[in-house]
C-alpha cells in the first residue's frame, strides 16, 4: 500500500514536470540555452542543439514517468530515473551554489522555483525513487529485468496506454513548436491587462541592495558590505584606506520582494532610447511584431508581416526586435533578447493589444495566412 502510493506521487510528479514543459518546448529550449552560457558551463556551440536536448530531457520524463506509474519494466524504469534525477540534481545544485541559472524551469513557467528548492525537490525525488528501489527488488523476475520478452495481459494493456499517452505528448508537443502552447503558462497570456499589472508593480516594487567585496590590502582581510554601510562609514572609502573593492565580485541581492510579473521587463525604447512603453500600453489599439533572431526571419516573410500590419492605419505599430534596423517599412523598436523570448515563442511574432490589454498573439507566419 505505501510502495504503491509513493510510486504513485513520484511518478506524477515526473508527469507533470514533463508535462508543462512539453506544451512549452520552446520555452524550456531557452532555459536550456543558459546552462550554455559562458558564465555557467562555457559550451556555446551547444546552444543550437537546445531544442533537440530540450526534447528528449521531456520526453524521458514522460515516458519514464508514465512507465512508473504503470509499474511498468520497473526495474529499468527506477533505474533510468534514478540516473535522470543524479543528473538534474548536479545540474540544480551548480545553480545553486553559484548563482547562475536563477530559474531551471523544472516546471516552466507553471511553478517558479529557485535554485536551491530546485535542488531539495531532486534530493527528496532521489531519496523516494531509491526507496521504490529497494521495495520493489523482490518483485523483479529475470524475465522482466531489462527482456522484452512475452508479455502478460497486464503488459498489453499498458504498452496499448504508453502508446495512447505517447500519442497525446507528441500532439501537444507539435502543437507548441508548430503554433503556440496548448496552455500558456506565462504573464503574458491573453487577457493579461499590461497597463493594470505595472500599477501592481508600481505600488510594490521589489527592493534590492548593493552588497561590495572589499579587501584590505594590508591584512588580506575580505568582507561583504552592503551599500548604506559603505557610504555610512568613511572608513571604506576615505583617502589612504587600506579597503579596495574587488572588481567582478559585487553582488545584487533581493531584500523585499515585491509584486511578481514578467510584465516587469515589458519595456520598449526607440532606437535612440525614447522609452515608448507608455505610447504602446496607453493605445487603442497596438501593434508589436517582435523578432529575437532577426537575422534568422525569412525576408520574404519579414515583408508579409510588414505589409500586413501596414493596413491597421488606426493602430500603433511597431517592430521590436534586439537590432535597430530590423524592419524596413514600420517603425523599429529595441527591447532586450531575454525579454522578447519571454513573450514570443516563435520568431518572428505578432502580438495585439486593445487598451493595454492583450487580445491577440501569434507566429507570423500564421499572422500572415
């Protein structure tokens, strides 16, 4: 009864992890470009494999997943989770201990954990699966170690659902990498009202401080400092003081947390730095064709959209993108990659506001049909 519930919550929660990030493929595949990063693991000749890579972490938590739940070549099953979660564990944990991935996207952007109960969530994952390991041992049959040899009724019945289930993951899957997600997860779903969410933020902003590392250059001697103390005591930075801050290791640390919303990052400047968020939240009507890879968009189909968003004569329209010069017959707008991704999943990408309000969001190319 206990072995059967706890496989039961373990197997769910693989389920689910997989889950809301295969309906986000894209999404996941951007997280995953950071662990590439140089400041992280310096492998970015890898970053254009992270979709693919994105893929099968997925699709082995799905299936894997399913496979416990069902009981399913239990052996090879445990063992391949036992494996999986060693390896996110490693990964959680570098991210942790350094501070350099803030988010492993674990569960998209359902659940937002930091890296550190990201870390605790794999630790006690490894600490049930390997429990169901030691419970289940004695059910194991050499037939059914890692043969597939003939099966029972039983293993009909579940190889006929793991082929229903695969059926289901692939048609959610496509549909997320072909259009948008199933279910959006994000802040900037449709009917997020983008003008109502930065007077949330606003009226609740997170504060941040300042912490500076500073080394005495007679004694070694190294210390964290927050920024009032740096500036309240002369001490640090008075003529001929032995304390000299060391440059690349100052930190910003959280110190109230204040209103959570992507909608924070949702900033947009001409390309002389005019800040236009408020022209576009406050319009009518808006809009924003956004591109993160601009050097990737087809021209022909860079020219359809344009065209296109050329005959809303009463709406403010603007193309977005991390280059200045992206769109040639609409206005162009600059806004961070990061930001960008975070609201276009595909690329490029037409979003559509009324009042602030997002009405409409969709790839180009099915802008443009």
């Amino acid at each position: 009864m206990i072995k059967g519930l706890l496989r039961c919550i373990v197997a769910v929660i693989f389920i689910l992890s997989g889950f809301v990030k295969a309906v986000d493929l894209v999404g996941f595949s951007f997280k995953m470009e950071e662990y590439f990063e140089p400041s992280v693991f310096n492998m970015p000749f890898f970053a254009k494999f992270a979709l693919l890579f994105s893929v099968i972490v997925v699709v082995l938590e799905l299936w894997l997943g399913f496979m416990l739940l069902l009981k399913f070549k239990l052996k090879f099953t445990l063992s391949a989770l036992i494996a999986l979660c060693i390896f996110f564990g490693f990964l959680t944990f570098y991210s942790a201990y350094f501070n350099v991935v803030t988010d492993c996207g674990c569960f998209g952007d359902a659940i937002k954990f930091t890296p550190w109960q990201s870390f605790v969530k794999d630790i006690v994952l490894l600490i049930g699966l390997l429990i169901l390991f030691v419970l289940y041992r004695k059910e194991w049959s050499r037939k059914d170690d890692y043969s597939s040899s003939t099966q029972s009724k039983n293993n009909k019945f579940s190889s006929i659902a793991f082929g229903l289930f695969s059926g289901i993951m692939i048609f959610i899957m496509g549909q997320g990498l072909i259009n948008e997600p199933i279910i959006d997860f994000r802040d900037y779903k449709i009917g997020t009202d983008l003008k109502a969410e930065k007077v949330k933020i606003n009226k609740n902003p997170s504060e941040y401080k300042t912490f500076y590392s500073l080394k005495n250059s007679k004694t070694g001697e190294v210390l964290k400092v927050n920024q009032d103390d740096y500036i309240n005591q002369t001490k640090y930075w008075e003529e001929g003081t032995p304390w000299k801050i060391e440059e690349g290791k100052n930190e910003s640390k959280l110190i109230k947390e204040g209103y959570k919303s992507e909608i924070v990052k949702f900033k947009i400047e001409d390309p002389t730095g005019v800040d236009l968020t408020d022209e576009i939240i406050n319009a009518p009507k808006a809009i924003l064709v956004f591109s993160y890879h601009p050097q990737d968009v087809r021209a022909d189909l860079l020219k359809k959209v344009e065209a296109k968003v050329n005959t809303e004569k009463t709406a403010v329209v603007y193309g977005v993108s991390i280059i200045p010069t992206t769109f040639k017959t609409i206005k162009n707008a600059m806004m961070d990659a990061t930001a960008i991704k975070t609201i276009a999943r595909s690329n490029p990408f037409v979003l559509t506001l009324q009042n602030g309000k997002i009405i409409d969001k969709q790839p180009a190319k099915n802008y443009v049909d």
